[in-house]
C-alpha cells in the first residue's frame, strides 16, 4: 500500500478559492418558543487544568475496595451472545465474497458485458446533470467529447460517458481510477501524534497495516476481482491546524489528494478526526465514500447514492434515541439542558435532531453552544455555559460535544459541585466508543471517569471491550479475526486486544467493498461500481448484529441497544483490572429499528 500525507503548499493554491472566511459563532441560549443569537466575551476561555493522576491514593483505595468485592463470574456477554442467530436468509452465503469459514474464495470466471460508451442527449439534460449520473466531474466530460462551452449541446446528441470496449479481451481501462490491472481504493489516515500528547490515547492500532492485510487476501488468495486488484492507497490528514491552516480547509486537501491525485473509485475514512471532507468527495469529485462518521441524512440525499454511512445518520442517532429515553421515562418532568459546539454542521444537526424534537415534544431544553474556533477542542463559552448549571443544575443533560472537548466540560461541571446529572448520549459525535469514554478516564482522572459513571448510550451494537476479553464473538466476528491472523505479521488484537474493534471494523468494510467490485462485473463503469456498493442488501456487521444498504437506506446498522458506560467496570475483579478506564456494557438486547 503506498501512503502519502498532504501536500499543503502546492494544493492551498487549489482550495484557497473555495475557502470563504466564516464568522465565529456565539454561545447562545435557545429560550422555549425561538433561538436568539447571544454574543459572549471574547475572553471566555476554558479553564486550563493539569492533567491529574489516574487515581489518587485514596482513590485507589476505594476502587481496591470495590475490586475485592466484585464476584468472580465473568462471563457478562454469554446471553447476549447466545441470543445471537446467523440465522439471516437474506445474506447468500454461496457468494464468494460473503462465506463465513473464510474471508472470501475463489469464483469461476463471469459472462462479460459492454457497457454503452455514448448516452444520447434528453430534454431537460445538461452536461452536468450527465456526469453526475455517470460519476464523472463536469471538466472530465467536457474534456472527453472535446467540448468548449458545456450550454452549447442539443437534444439528441450522442455524449461520451466512458471507453468503448470490446467483448472477449478481459479487464480493460474502463474510467478514473479503474486500468485493466486494478481499482484504485484510498484509506484516509489520520495522525493522532499531538492528540496523544494531550492525554488522547489512539489504542485502535496501525490501520494501514490491517486494511493491507485484508487487502492481501482477496489480491493474492482469491483472485482479484474478475482479473483486476485493489490499489490500496493510503492519505493521511491532521486533526489540529497545521500551518496556520483549519481542519476544514485540512479536510478538503485531504479529498483533493484522494480524489484528483490518485485517483480513487471508493475512499474509505474510520478516522475520527479527519475534518468536513464529505461533500468534497461524494459531490465534487463524484466518488463514492465509506464512512464510519455519523453524518446529516442531507449529505446522502444529495450524494447520489455514492455515501455509505457505516453508523446512522445524525438525524437516526438522535432521534432514536429520544425515542428509547422517552419510552423509558428518563425525560419526564425533568429538566434538560443541551451542551454543542459548532463543528461544520454540528450545530444545525443538534438544533435540528434535538433541540427542535425534544420542543415537539413539549420538553423546555436549555441549550448551550461552544466556539471550536476552526479546530476540534471547543471550549470557549464553557464559563458561561458553567455558570447556567450552578444557577440551574440540569436533572438530565445531553452533551453532545466531541471526543476532545467533553473531558473539560465534565471537569469542570464536577470542580463546581454541579449536582450529577443523568447524561445520554447517542452515535453521534463517537461518544458510544470507548476510545471516548478512555479519554475522559485519562484526561480527568478516575473522579471524572466516576462522575461520567451511569451515563446511558443509546446506539448501535458495539464491539465492547469486556467481550473480547470474554471471548463471545459471533461467526463473522471470529472468522475476521482468524483470516486476520492467518495473514499479519503483526496480529495488532494480540498485542492489545482493544484493537480487536478495528480488525472487526476494516474486515467488515473491506468486504462491503469487494462485494460491490465483484458485482459490478468484468468491465464496469465507476457508477456501476458505486450502484454496486449502494445496494449491497443484508451485510455481515460486527457488534452482534447485522446491517443493510440499499439505495433508500444508506446508513448500515438495523437495530439499536440499549448501553451504559460504568466505572469501575464492576462485572468482577478481573473485569474491573482488564477494564482500567471503565466500560461500556450493554443492559438489553438490541432491537430492530424497523419494528418499533
């Protein structure tokens, strides 16, 4: 695989153009019947603390207590496993790419079909409403049929959208990004170096290293796909500014490099931290993305189908999990405040998923907003947002913010003896991964981590910590594992088992990914091949669940659990010693989002 890291001084030239300065937004207080905009100091700042030990000697002794009177039984997710069925009619497990003793296998060749070079000019057409539907940018098509002014073309005119290709000479050069020997794929990597040094621990493993390994088993033990292999490409982006330059501006680079430079058929981003790539890619240089990002359901309307959602939409996250909290009684005669920052589409995704909902709902939220400033860490208005919760303490809170940023709100929230309230949280934003529940253990200490203890996550199964340690995977989940060993040099999950998630994680993305390739046919078009990947139907999915795409859901999960974060994490003392930063623990079964 071969990886590159930005090129910022020779692409700025190439972004600076669509790069418009923005206002900073304001922290505002959204009263019961509309939003008004409130200016704050600019001298608000957050209050900068030391990073404390992760447990004081009294502390220490505390949870030592805990620990010796835990039960030995350690077996928390038997039941939740032997719930689980393959029993799934819908997944054809004859299809080479979807079998459950190996990762894939070899297939006999397949009837080769043409498909047409030339699209003939309908009323009401335009160029780019033609390149579009063929996933080709509008400079891509006005070069190929050699056209100067894109409004110079009439009703039945024949326009070029692809190769002319002959039957019987095999894989052949078929568009951007697909050569007679290999479809170019990109991973989009993001360096969490100077995360690190503020206290975030990245435990999720050298991604490069599992995708590759994957990569090697369908290129070399399962033939490619009908003659052609995966050209893994590898981007790697920042989380911080860098060079005076802002995550926004970060992220568009980033696509142009995975896009233009190389250029890609799919780009594939689990990063958490990659910055507002998404409409880059999906819109502007019609590619399709593969993302684990909770995302506005917008951003796949208006993709044409080339945006798969590995988690849900921001409008399902939260949505969903209103629904259980009401079902549950968590929110009646309560009060409820709502904490967000304003991260490129953040802010209208809470106003829209949450704040407006819970108001339909005849519920009265507080809602306070943070400024990010460009960047990842928001926290300026946390003074004022502070001083609300002294004067009102909120009964139940939703703190929407990111990974980065929620540690200093708790910290500070427990530093003025603000009562603890019930926090839920949901897929969005990460804070149903315990990388972020990690965080707050290793940026607060364990009073933070105690303080956080209870919080209830509504979301999609997982890939909790306690059951790798457990051993309770389902067939998907330890054939993945298997294959992965089979291969890899490194065998990351043995190393850390908290990189277990990731193995799952990539196995499962990488077979969404040949199975779209594989479908598409000998010779397809790039917008064959991302029809191919929006309607893959019922795909395997780790969590101890199944997903689905198709092309009126582009989101992957299709039931939702009920989990809480708990710390000490008191299954028993060996739990509690695997499980240092606490843990995510599911309370129920998950359930079908189709059926409430």
């Amino acid at each position: 695989m071969t990886k590159r890291s930005i090129r910022f001084i020779l692409l700025l030239s190439l972004v600076a153009s669509a790069c418009s300065d923005t206002d900073d937004q304001t922290s505002k207080t959204i009263p019961s019947n509309e939003i008004v905009d409130t200016s704050i100091s600019q001298s608000a700042t957050s209050t900068i603390i030391e990073i404390s030990d992760n447990t004081s000697s009294d502390q220490t002794v505390n949870i030592e207590k805990i620990i010796s009177d835990l039960p030995e039984n350690t077996g928390y997710f038997e039941d939740f496993s032997s719930n689980f069925s393959d029993g799934k009619p819908e997944i054809n497990r004859t299809h080479p790419f979807q079998t459950l003793d190996t990762f894939c296998t070899t297939y006999p060749p397949v009837k080769e079909e043409i498909v047409p070079a030339t699209v003939e000019v309908k009323r009401g057409d335009s160029l780019a409403k033609i390149a579009s539907k063929h996933d080709l940018t509008l400079e891509e098509i006005l070069e190929m049929n050699e056209i100067a002014n894109p409004n110079l073309i009439f009703i039945g005119q024949e326009i070029r959208v692809g190769e002319d290709l002959q039957i019987g000479l095999g894989p052949q050069s078929t568009g951007r990004g697909i050569t007679e020997n290999s479809v170019s794929i990109v991973n989009i990597e993001t360096s969490t170096d100077e995360l690190q040094t503020l206290s975030f621990e990245d435990f999720s493993g050298d991604t490069s290293e599992i995708f590759s390994a994957f990569i090697e088993i369908l290129n070399e033990e399962c033939g490619g796909f009908h003659g052609r292999k995966i050209d893994l490409q590898e981007i790697t982006t920042f989380p911080l500014e860098a060079f005076d330059i802002d995550t926004s501006t970060l992220g568009t680079i980033a696509c142009l490099n995975a896009t233009k430079d190389i250029p890609s058929v799919i780009v594939v981003d689990i990063s958490r931290f990659s910055g507002p790539l998404e409409n880059c890619i999906v819109n502007e240089q019609k590619t399709a993305l593969v993302t684990t990002k909770v995302l506005p359901s917008q951003n796949s309307i208006a993709s044409d189908n080339r945006l798969l959602l590995d988690s849900f939409s921001t409008e399902q996250a939260f949505s969903l999990m209103l629904m259980f909290a009401e079902e549950k009684g968590l929110l009646t005669n309560r009060s409820i405040a709502i904490v967000a920052d304003d991260s490129l589409g953040n802010y209208e995704s809470v106003i829209t998923g949450l704040v407006e909902p819970l108001r339909e709902l005849n519920y009265d939220p507080e809602f306070h907003f943070l400024n990010c400033e460009g960047g990842i860490f928001c926290n300026i208005g946390i003074e004022k947002t502070i001083d609300a919760f002294i004067e009102n303490p909120p009964d139940v809170l939703f703190p929407t913010l990111n990974p980065v940023s929620l540690p200093e709100l708790l910290t500070q929230m427990m530093s003025n003896d603000i009562a603890k309230p019930q926090i839920i949280q949901s897929a969005f934003n990460q804070q149903d991964d315990e990388l972020s529940t990690n965080h707050i253990f290793n940026y607060g200490g364990s009073e933070v981590a105690d303080y956080y203890n209870g919080t209830i996550i509504f979301s999609h199964p997982y890939v909790e910590g306690q059951r790798i340690f457990e051993s309770q995977f389902s067939p998907f989940e330890e054939m993945c594992i298997k294959e992965y060993s089979r291969v890899s040099d490194l065998d990351q999950h043995s190393i850390d088992p908290r990189r277990t998630e990731t193995v799952l994680k990539i196995c499962s993305i990488t077979r969404y990914i040949a199975r779209a390739l594989y479908d598409a046919g000998v010779n397809p078009s790039r917008r064959i091949i991302h029809d191919s990947l929006s309607s893959l139907g019922s795909v395997d999915s780790p969590g101890l669940s199944f997903g689905s795409f198709t092309l009126n859901k582009p989101t992957r999960p299709s039931s939702i659990q009920h989990m809480e974060y708990q710390f000490p994490c008191a299954i028993s003392e060996e739990a509690e010693s695997q499980n240092y930063s606490g843990c995510i623990l599911p309370i129920s079964n998950p359930e079908n989002i189709f059926t409430n």
